[in-house]
C-alpha cells in the first residue's frame, strides 16, 4: 500500500485483507474485503476461529490462489475442509482436516488495500 489515511478508519471504508496460509514451504493467498468503520486491529476477531476463516473465503468477492474446499461436517458434528498449498519450486501439498485447525495455518494477516465505500 503506498499510502494509509487513518482517517478511514473513522468512515465506512472496504479493506482488503492479505491472508498467508502455510504448511512448511508450502503456502497459499487469499485476499478478503472487510467493510466497516473499525481499526484495523479490531478486524482480527475476523480471523480467530474456522468458522469466521470459512465465511471470509467463501465471500463472492474473496480471491484465492490456492485451491480450498469446504468439506461439511462429519457424522460428529465437525467441520472439515481440504487445501493444496503450492511451495516456491510448484510442488503442491494437499492437507485436510477439522476446520478449527485451519487458524494454525494462518501466519500472516496483512492490510493491503483500503477505499472509503460511497
């Protein structure tokens, strides 16, 4: 972002949030839009359980560089998801597993984007 206006965050803009997901060298991007009129740091609830993480990446306007799938849930009420995460060389690596775990995948959240919404 070459420019941040904090005072955006006293009006209702749209930020687009960078989200790194990794397993070892292997890592996948999604980018997210969050509307409101909060502080950045106040976004991170966003990002602190499976649930809130499925609902941000099946958004329409959700862009993912990986491939990730929402599994359902199993005949014991867990939530499941599946994600091939690709390394530097293009090897891929395919991990499933309960959707609470997909918040230790998550390693990096960043704001790349912002626009007050008209």
């Amino acid at each position: 972002m070459k420019s941040f206006d904090p005072n955006y965050i006293y009006r209702f803009s749209k930020k687009t949030i960078k989200l790194t997901f990794q397993q070892w060298e292997y890592q996948g991007f999604a980018f997210v839009e969050i509307g409101g009129n909060c502080a950045f740091v106040n976004m991170l609830s966003e990002f602190q359980d499976g649930d809130s993480l499925l609902s941000l990446l099946k958004q329409k306007t959700s862009k993912l560089d990986f491939d990730f799938e929402d599994l359902g849930q199993d005949e014991e009420g867990k939530s499941w998801f599946r994600a091939v995460l690709v390394s530097a060389t293009g090897e891929k690596w395919e991990t499933e597993d309960v959707l609470d775990s997909l918040t230790e995948m998550l390693v990096g959240i960043e704001l790349v984007d912002i626009q007050t919404e008209d």
